[in-house]
C-alpha cells in the first residue's frame, strides 16, 4: 500500500459517497484507538477500517455476481441477504487493488459485518470499530465503545446482545456465523431468534 493521504484519496473517489468514506474513517480512527488501547498493532487497525467497506455501496447483482467471479463461499444467508458479501469482497478489492497482502487485516475485513465464530484479535477491534465509530448515532454507542476501550470481550457482547436483540425484535433472520460468534462469546442467544 502506497501512503496513507495517497490511499485515502483513493478510497474516497473508489466508494464515491461522502457519507460512507467519512465512515471508513471514523473506523479508521475508532480501530487505530480500540487497538491501542489493548497493546494491538494500530496500523494494521487503521488499514482494515480504511478499506472495510470498499464495496458496501454495489447493487446486489453486482456483489452476486463479482462473488461467484471470484468463487468466493456462500452461504444460503449470504445469498438471501447480499448486502453482507460487500465484506468478503471488500476484502478482495483490497487485496486486488491496493496491494494488501496481510492475511490479518484482510480477515479482519471478511469477518467485520457478520462475526465468526473464531474472532482474532484484529477481527474483533475492527467488528467493534464498524459498530461502534462515533458517526454512528444510536441509543448506547458511546457507552458501548467506552466499554470495548476497557475490555473487547465485554464491549463484543455488549454489541452481540444489542445486535440479537435487534433482530429478535424486527423478526429478522440472524446468520449462521452471527450465531456462532455470540456463543463463542458466551453470550446468550434468545430462543425467538430466527437463524438461517
Ligand atoms: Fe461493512
Ligand atoms: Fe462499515
């Protein structure tokens, strides 16, 4: 990757929406502090969160499509909700065009929008940083925030049971990876949530 002015430049023109770079960059800065905080690499914090969301603006047929182009794995949830393959691909469009060969920081982008069940360190800075960056304007952030400062496995489940409870309430279908995440955090899954 070139320098990081150069980079954000790019990223601007390439996601091509004011709102939604001034995001990558809040995730930036909220991942570059959230690392800091619990002795994590903050440049590779920064890098995941510039470039998580490189394809978060595409149309579903163009996620659909660039996915199976590249053979990316699907699951039946990804495939019934596309909007999450912008982050496998995001990955992708990192790797392919901005040079990012680090399999941490490209994991860490792959994971951010649905969790896993197997989360790193970096994964879980970066999952934190997308949720949690002070542009988003919701009930508990800030809070949320000053908890995963202290402790990233709190401030995960904190964010894991806003997100179940989120989902319990509007009936919507939770992810098969989602789920796994929140138990691998030991959080408890209400039994009127749906999972695909
Ligand atoms: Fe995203
Ligand atoms: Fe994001």
């Amino acid at each position: 990757m070139t320098g990081w002015t150069a980079t954000s430049r790019r990223v601007r023109e390439e996601i091509g929406q004011e709102a939604r770079f001034r995001h990558s960059v809040g995730v930036a800065r909220t991942a570059d502090r959230l690392a800091q905080a619990h002795g994590l690499d903050a440049g590779r914090a920064r890098v995941a969160g510039l470039l998580h969301d490189l394809a978060r603006l595409w149309p579903k047929e163009r996620l659909l499509a660039e996915a199976r182009r590249r053979a990316l794995m699907l699951d039946a949830f990804d495939v019934a909700h596309p909007v999450v393959i912008h982050a496998p691909l995001s990955a992708e469009l990192a790797r392919e065009g901005y040079g990012v060969r680090d399999e941490q920081i490209l994991d860490a982008i792959r994971k951010h929008t649905l969790g896993e069940a197997r989360m790193s360190g970096l994964d879980t800075v970066l999952y934190l940083a997308d949720a949690l960056e002070p542009g988003r304007s919701y009930e508990g952030r800030a809070a949320m925030l000053d908890l995963a400062m202290r402790d990233l496995a709190e401030g995960m489940r904190a964010v894991l049971r806003s997100t179940l409870s989120h989902h319990a309430s509007h009936g919507l279908t939770l992810s098969p990876r989602t789920l796994a995440c929140a138990r691998a955090f030991g959080v408890t899954v209400p039994k009127e949530i749906l999972h695909a």
